[in-house]
C-alpha cells in the first residue's frame, strides 16, 4: 500500500505537523539541553552555577523522554490503523531496522578501542534490537 493509496482511502489519517513538532522539541531540544546544562563538568568539576537560569528550565527535561513517547505511540497506534498486519510489520522494519543497523555500525566502530571483545551472540541480539 503506497502512501498515496493510504491518503485517497483516509484522508484523515495524514500527519499531524504540530505532532511532529513537538515530538522533535521533546527528543531533541529538551533531552539534549538537559543533558548539557542541568549539571555540567567543566574541567573535571560540575559547576551548579555556569546555566543559572537556563538550569531552572533545563532541570525538567527527563520528563520529555516519557512525552516523546507517549507521542511516539500515540502515533504507532494510530498509523496502524491503515494497514494490515502484515503491511504494518513489514512497514516499521523497513523504516527502523537500515538506519538502527548504520547507527549501530557507526557507534561501534567509532568506540574504539573497544573495553573488551564482542561476541557473535551479542552483535545479532543488538542488531536485532532485542537489547
């Protein structure tokens, strides 16, 4: 079923721009924010005080990790409606899975050198995203 298809036979089902705009501000601006101003280290030492204003705001950012996904299955849930099972399963892994796998090849040949060996065992549990 193409994404055509799926708008002719549910108009309303198209995506919610305003969804999506707070879904990026959750994941992205909130939780990296937070993790860079509520308690930096600067020079080994974590400064309570270098963000003083923006600490008061940022401090609140771990709850944009649940938000993200609340909307995020609001939207899975949602998206599933249209298609089939099949068409469903079919549809999120070839979304997710290229990218996790590139992701996942990147982060850990970049993470060298590596604090002790992985296992055959370990990588396909991790590239089949099972942990």
């Amino acid at each position: 079923m193409t994404k055509e298809s799926v708008d002719a036979a549910h108009p309303k089902m198209g995506r919610i721009p305003e969804l999506d705009l707070l879904r990026f501000v959750a994941a992205a601006a909130s939780v990296v924010i937070y993790h860079y101003t509520y308690r930096p280290e600067i020079s080994g030492t974590i400064d309570e005080n270098v963000f003083w204003l923006l600490q008061e705001i940022s401090r609140f950012g771990y709850h944009s990790v649940t938000l993200f996904f609340m909307i995020s299955g609001f939207v899975i849930l949602w998206s599933s409606e249209v298609y089939s099972a099949r068409e469903f399963v079919v549809e999120r892994f070839t979304r997710l899975f290229p990218s996790f796998w590139v992701s996942d090849n990147i982060c850990c040949r970049s993470a060298l050198p590596c604090p002790s060996p992985i296992s055959w065992r370990m990588l396909l549990a991790n590239l089949s995203m099972i942990f």
